[in-house]
C-alpha cells in the first residue's frame, strides 16, 4: 500500500469537523461566521517511518466551503505531491453536503490530473483523468469527493448516529464505505496532551479507524489505516481556527 493511497484513504475525514451539536445541520451552518478558515496540519507515517505530512484548508462562505489539501510524501524514493481543491454546497433537498466538483492533481508517483463535477442530487459524476472521461451513477447515496465525505461524516457523528454508508468517486470507480461508531477511549495527543477520542471504524475498499476529539471542536486528530503488509498512520500536529466555535 503506497502512501499515496493511503493519503487518500485517510484524508476521507482529514479534517473536517465544523458543526456544533445541534439536531438540525442546516441551522447549524446558520451560525457559523459568514467567512472562516480552518487549517490543519499532519504528519504521515507507513509502518512507523515519517514519509510525508498533509496541509488542508476550510475556507466557508454561508452554506459552501471551498477546500484545499496538499500532501507531499516520498514514495519508492520518488517525491510525490497531492493537489485538490473540492467545492461543496448544503443540499436543501437532501438536507446533506453534497460535492458541486473538485480537482484533483498527482505529480511523482501515480501521476494523474482529475477534475469531477457532480449532479444537483450527487447521485452521478462526469469524470475526466487526463483528458479520458466517463461517467458514474449511484442509486441512493450520493457519491462525494473526501473532503465533503469528511463533513458528512462528522454531521451524522454528530446527529448520535452509531452507523451508517457513505460513498466516495475514486479514480476509475465508485466506492461504498460502512462505518461505526464505537465507544470513547483516552489516549496521549502531543502537543494537547490526554484527550478523549471517538474512533470511527470503516470497512469497505478501504480498512480505516478514524479518532476525532470532541474538546478540539471534534477535529480528526488521528486515523490508522489498516493494511495486511503495511500500517499507515496519520496525526495532527498543528491547527489553527479563525472559525468560532460552536
């Protein structure tokens, strides 16, 4: 597993995590300022050595966000950087985040340029990777990108749910996740010190435990990803807010 894809993986809620614990998601915007930011920064291992670090951006205007995200990591000894900027929008008729398109760009190791853009409902996708396009279509659930996947995710966590679906465009497929929900622990998060962490499992085409903290505005502080040969590991280090919290 290269650390490309386990960037990818993890980066599924790198992040995120805007909304105050409220029932209702569209009054839960409501109250964010009309323009923030929020920035966090993390340290990439595989199988317990450092071989990259991760930048991502939030910057919100009423009921969209745009996000940004960079992550540079030597892979096989070649240096590698991921590009993406998703914009996203709350659907008033699905009351959920839906993705409106994002941009994706690899340079090094799988190198690729990928622009998507989505249906008003997000159940179908255009996608273009270097100038080979093609379409996909979900029934149900509507297909996302990682970064709104994250603020999805997060909404549901909040909402007291212990399980649900989410399904994310990759590349050259679709892929479906579950994830669970699973009981409080306590673990040691320099530089923060003791916090209480929520894990978040999720199986499907990709193994990943998530952790997030509800005394740091519910921020993923760490996810593991859990591969047969190798271990992937992502944690924060820095984060700053211009955001109020909630």
């Amino acid at each position: 597993m290269s650390v490309l894809k386990l960037t990818i993986a993890v980066k599924l809620v790198l992040v995120v995590i805007l909304f105050p614990l409220c029932t209702n998601a569209s009054e839960q915007d409501a109250t964010v300022e009309s323009q923030c930011s929020r920035t966090s920064h993390y340290d990439i291992y595989l199988s317990g050595i450092h071989t990259g670090t991760m930048k991502r951006t939030e910057t919100w205007q009423g009921q969209s966000a745009v996000v940004t995200s960079t992550s540079k990591a030597s892979i096989l000894g070649i240096g590698t950087q991921y590009d993406q900027r998703a914009e996203l929008s709350w659907s008033n008729t699905r009351d959920e985040w839906i993705t409106d398109n994002f941009h994706q760009l690899v340079t090094g190791f799988r190198a690729r340029d990928m622009k998507v853009s989505f249906s008003h409902d997000g159940l179908t996708s255009e996608v273009d990777i270097d100038g080979e396009k093609d379409r996909y279509t979900s029934t149900e659930i509507p297909l996302r990108d990682v970064d709104t996947l994250a603020i999805q995710m997060r909404q549901l966590l909040l909402q007291g749910r212990t399980q649900f679906a989410l399904v994310r465009q990759a590349s050259d497929a679709i892929e479906p996740y579950q994830l669970y929900v699973k009981k409080p622990v306590s673990e040691q998060i320099e530089p923060w010190g003791e916090m209480t962490l929520i894990p978040v499992e999720q199986s499907g085409a990709e193994e990943v435990t998530y952790f997030f903290a509800p005394e740091m505005d519910y921020q993923l502080v760490k996810a593991r990803y859990h591969g047969i040969i190798l271990k992937g590991l992502i944690e924060l280090n820095h984060y700053h807010s211009t955001c109020d919290k909630q």
